[in-house]
C-alpha cells in the first residue's frame, strides 16, 4: 500500500483586527481550493488562524470584542462554511483557534479534520509564551498566558484515516516548536507527521533591540528541522505572516522530511499555498536503525527532564 | 569580567589501526600547539582519540590488542606528554578515551582538564550506539554495546575555572550528540558550553547503501545546531575523520554559537584547528527569555520521555 499522502501548508497573509471573520474565512477556503486544486489532500492552517493575534493586545476579559475571538464549539456557524468546503473536496485540514469551553476554560487549541469532516484529534497548547499580566508603558503585547490556560491534554497522537496511509499524526502550536520534550513525546506515540501553526514575531513591535526576522525564520526552520530528525518525523510549520496590527510576523512556513531537510518552503509573507508528496515510509530507516528508541534511549538518566522545572547551575 | 574565552576544536585526521600511540601522541601535541599560538585557551579533541576505531573490529576481550586500546589511569605515562605540555602552555583540553576501571569496568569516556593540568570532570557515553555482538559476514563492524557499559554517571556539568568566567561545561560524546534528553540534562544545569567528540561513519564501510557523507555531515550540524539553541548554550563538535582502516568517517567538526549559528567548521577531512572566541554571557538572552526554564517548561506533560523506553504508536 502507497502511503504517499500530497500535504499543503497554507500559510496566510495577516488578519487585521479591524478585518471580518468573514472575509478571512473566505482567504482560507480560497488557500484550501488552491490546494486542493493542487492534489493536496490535508492542508494545515497557522495558529490562531481566524482572527488576528489578538493577545497583542490588552482587552478585558469578558470584553465582547476578546469573546469573539474565542469559538465555542468547533465546528460551529462561523466556521462551517470552511469545513464544509473540505468535506466536499474530500480534503483534511489542521487550523488552530482559540477555544472557549462550555463551563469557561479557554485554550489555545488546534484540531485536525478528516477528509470525511470529522474531528480526528484535538490539542491544547502547553508551552504558552509571553505574560500573565499587562506590562504597562507598552503599545504591544505577548499576553497568552493571561488569555488561555496552560493545555491539558498532554501531547496526544492519533492515527490518521486508511485513505492517507493511516500515519500517525501529531499536533503543536507555535512555541512548542522549539521545545524538544513535546516533539519526544509524540516521537514516542511513533509519529510519522507533526503539525505546527504558529505566528512568531519578526521584531519587536515596541521598538527594542533584538534579533532580526531573519534570525527568527532561521530559528524556526531550524526547530523543526533538528526536531523532525531526531524523532525521524515528517513536520510542517505553518505561519500567519507579515505586518499585522502593525506587528511583524515572519513566514517561512516548511515542509520537513525525517532526514531534517527542508522540501518546500514559503517565498512570501503572504496568502501562499507550499505543497509536498510526503512518503511516511520514509520515517522507518530513521525510526528503525538510527533512532530506535527501545534499542538505544537511556530514561533512567534523563530524571531531571521531568524531574525540575528551571535550571539549577552548579555552584 | 570578561567571559570570552577563545576554544579550538582540534580535528584529527584518521589514527590507523597499525599506527604507534606515540605517532598519534605527538599529532595531538602538535594541534594543541597550534592552537594555543592562536590563543587558544581549551581545545576539544575527538572521542577514542588516542587510537583507531577500534569496535569496528572484532577482538577478544582480553586480546592483547584490545586491552592496548583501553587507559586504566587518567592521566598515565602514555598520555602524559600531552598532559605536561597543556599545563605548560596553561591550556585546557577535552579529550575522549577508552576506560578501563580498577575493577574491570570499561566505557566510552571523556574527561575535560584543566588549565593547571587536573581533571575538572569525567564523562562516560550514555547513548552507545552500534551492536552488543559480532555480525556474522561483515568486515566491518560497530562493537561499542559490547565493547563498553553504558555510562554510569548520568550527565555532569561542571564549572569551569574562575580565569575561563567559570562558564558552566557539560560533556557528551558522538552518538549523544542526536539525542536531545542529554542536551537538555545538560541545560537543566545552565551549560553555557557543551563540548562533543565523535567518529562517524561517511558511509557503510561494508558496501551497503545508506545516506551520503554530506547528509551525514549534515545531520551532525543540524543536531548541533539545534541543541546549542534549544539549550542557549555553545557547542563545539570535533571529529577524527577520514579514511580509517579503510572505513570513511565524516569531518565537519563545528563551533555553534547559542543561536544555533555555526562560526567555525572544519573544511578539511584531517588534522585540523578551527577557532572561535566564545562569549559566554551570549548565552543569557536565550536563557533568560525564550528558554527560560523556569517560565516555559511544563514537565507535568513530558511524562513518556522518563516513563518509557521505545515508541508505542497509536492502535
């Protein structure tokens, strides 16, 4: 049996604040018939990918304009039209959200859909970066960790449908990209593709020092790069990219074989479909000589992994 | 203070099976030479750098010529010269050797001496990598899980002395280099410097088909690389390379800055010196922003990575 699935990241221009719900919908069903038009037959949408990148900024709680950002079920009317286009192009897809619980949690979540429509598997975002509080004298912020809570689900994997191959899929969003315990532990599930959306900064917004947008897309693919490696995985990051809200994102959206090479990769900063014939076969050499976990891996030293939080320096 | 410390790593072409430890002594006295007249203050020699490869051979366990490989002392009149002539010159060194304990034990090790001539810490190689038999009707073999135990210490880091700005060192050794559990243990200990010998095949010296040298060259940089920025830690990877007993081994040793950056490698397939100035506090911003432990990591959720030893896919 073939287990060449035809994968699309769907990389998006930035969603203004002031834009519709609405017209991004209507970009991102445009990025997932450009891809499908293409072959592809699972697309994967960036983090957060429906609104802007709203912990930018500070709003109150229960303010309306935050609550909109948040979906309260998924699917749901606002988004259905994009899940039903999918299902009538027989086209999965992973999109990350903001998710609002119906007894008040809120996460920042991904899911991905199977071609048939259907919710395989959902993720919760663990490694939250930014603040819990808003640092005043500030035009922009970084306040996920005021936002959401910290996810809740662990890094789960779930096998994919007959029709792609039945690989097993894993999820992260954005930051857990740079933290090697969440691509081990899907490693570890034996994850054959890992999904990443995410929008990363490409300055500092408020006009400090710090590393230029190249530095930063070169840190991204990098992550994923090493990270598919050592876990011999297939991985696509995804970006939300460009000047949004004034701020600047960077792009460089990729596809990743399990050797850590890039095999497509995002030119602009803009609305842009990347695509690859991913062969998840191509994961058993890897999964099999070089990183057989069960032949070579040495847990009773890796304790303080799960054992301390910070680093703890010797005298 | 300063923390910029000028570090050489010192690759070394191939040591053949039939060559004098005193020839291959004196090569390594030779790159330590070169390297402190461009002012290095430490310089990082190759894993078994005293002598060939030699589990790619199979040997009795108590054959005279295995037994010749193996270091029962560290120092010892053997190794002494280079030991005399470091102290001399007040220079550092990392070097990797085969141990032979009091008590019959034998490991992959490495230890890192001082600019005074004492040993400042030891390592024993954890992730051994290779078979714990012979392989029937292959010339050429790989022995390490026969020929060694797997290291008993755990990973070590260690402060260096007050004259380098007493950066903290962590120790691996080749095949530990891909796995991102001994990095991490090691950044659990705020290591600012992680200093890694290796011999790596460029091919599969019996024939077989397998990755090419440059993909192997490669994947050595990228584990680097990688594990350098996940950790906001410096690396310097130092090869023995080239043709060995008839066997190729990559070279590509490499200095990586805590971005990940490489700013020295090797362009040669022998003895070699490559040079950077390591800055030390260039490790902070990584350690106090994006990889904060302390904020960032959620070990609650890294559970498989201490709790199991292979992968175990999803039904």
């Amino acid at each position: 049996m073939s287990r060449i699935l035809r994968i699309a990241g769907a990389q998006m221009g930035p969603n203004q604040r002031a834009e519709s719900r609405a017209a991004i919908l209507a970009r991102m069903i445009s990025l997932l018939e450009q891809a499908a038009a293409q072959g592809a037959k699972l697309v994967v949408f960036p983090e957060l990918a429906f609104t802007t990148f709203f912990p930018r900024w500070p709003m109150d709680r229960d303010s309306p304009e935050l609550l909109a950002c948040f979906e309260t079920a998924m699917p749901n009317p606002q988004v259905q039209p994009l899940f039903d286009r999918a299902k009538a192009l027989g086209v999965g897809f992973y999109v990350g959200y903001a998710e609002l619980t119906p007894d008040g949690q809120r996460f920042n979540s991904a899911v991905t859909v199977g071609p048939d429509g259907t919710i395989l598997f959902k993720y919760r975002k663990i490694h939250l970066p930014g603040s819990d509080r808003v640092k005043e004298g500030q035009r922009y912020q970084q306040l996920e960790k005021m936002y959401f809570q910290y996810g809740d689900m662990g890094f789960p994997a779930a096998r994919g449908p007959a029709e792609w191959g039945a690989p097993v899929l894993g999820m992260l969003i954005c930051n857990d990209r740079r933290w090697p315990e969440g691509w081990r532990v899907l490693g570890l599930q034996g994850a054959e593709l890992v999904m990443v959306g995410y929008n990363s900064a490409a300055y500092d917004p408020n006009g400090g020092e710090g590393e230029s947008a190249e530095l930063r897309t070169f840190h991204s693919t990098l992550a994923a790069q090493a990270n598919a490696y050592m876990n011999a995985t297939w991985a696509v990051t995804v970006a939300k990219a460009g000047v949004e809200d004034g701020a600047g994102l960077i792009g460089g959206s990729c596809i990743v074989d399990p050797n850590g090479i890039v095999v497509a990769q995002a030119k602009t900063l803009g609305d842009e479909v990347i695509l690859a014939d991913v062969d998840f076969d191509a994961c058993r050499q890897g999964k099999e000589k070089m990183f057989n976990f069960a032949a070579h891996r040495r847990p009773q030293w890796y304790g303080p992994i799960t054992g301390q939080v910070g680093a703890t320096p010797p005298a």
